[in-house]
C-alpha cells in the first residue's frame, strides 16, 4: 500500500463541503493508498484562524475533530510561512518517518514548501490547484 501525506493549508475553524470532499477522497483511496494528513498544531502562535471570535474557544481545528472521527490518520506539524530550512527539515523527519511515498497538496504557502520537500526528497508530488490564489491578495 503506498502512503500519500496530505498537505493543505487549513483554516483552524473551518469545515466545509471543500474539505468534506477531501476526506472522502480520502476514505475511497483507503482501500489502494494510506493518506496521512499534515494538520497545524492549535497553539502555534503563527497560526491564524479566519474568524477572531473562535481563537480562544477551539480546542483542535475543525477539520482535525472530523479526521478523528472519521478514523483517518494524521501528524501534527506547523510549516511557516517564511522558515525555510525548519520547514524542509521538519517535512523530511514527517516524510522519513512515516516511509511517505508520495506528497498531495491544495492550496496555500504550505502547498509550496509540500512541492518543494517532494523534488528535494525524490518524491512525486500531486499538485490540486482549487483555485488560482496566486493571483489574490
């Protein structure tokens, strides 16, 4: 079975229909692939949540509650957004550790630093460009 580590940059209080449709993307490729995904860890200080009123109510992420319900595996990791070394050390310790055989990403700066460890580490990357964000400020 061949592991894909999942690399998307979540808002800690969202969950919508785009990150449902991920998750069953995710239970239909179970059965050929292992996904494991990447989640941001709540107290990193970097992170920030796309509603203020939630900072200090949420626990995990949204979408980290619905993994774990759903029984799919993850690891616990920050990428910033501008700590290059920490984030393709970090990338390679999850991608080494976890014998990962390939990297998915969506979206955000993290979808970047995700391509980048792949080619460094010889790793095929899949690359889901939901929309052109490149060009938004």
């Amino acid at each position: 079975m061949k592991r894909i580590l999942v690399i998307s940059g979540f808002v800690c209080d969202t969950f919508s229909h785009i990150e449902e449709n991920t998750m069953l993307l995710t239970k239909y490729l179970n059965e050929k692939f292992e996904l494991i995904w990447l989640v941001p860890t709540i107290d990193n200080k970097f992170n920030r949540f796309k509603n203020p009123s939630n900072r200090e109510v949420l626990s995990e992420p949204l979408f980290l509650t619905e993994l774990k319900k759903r029984n799919i595996k993850y690891v616990e990791g920050n990428i910033l957004k501008y700590n290059f070394p920490k984030n393709i050390f970090l990338l390679n310790k999850i991608i080494s550790s976890n014998k990962i055989d390939a990297i998915y990403t969506q979206f955000g700066y993290e979808r970047f630093y995700g391509a980048l460890a792949g080619k460094l580490l010889n790793k095929p990357v899949i690359w889901h460009e939901r929309w052109f964000s490149l060009s938004t400020k």
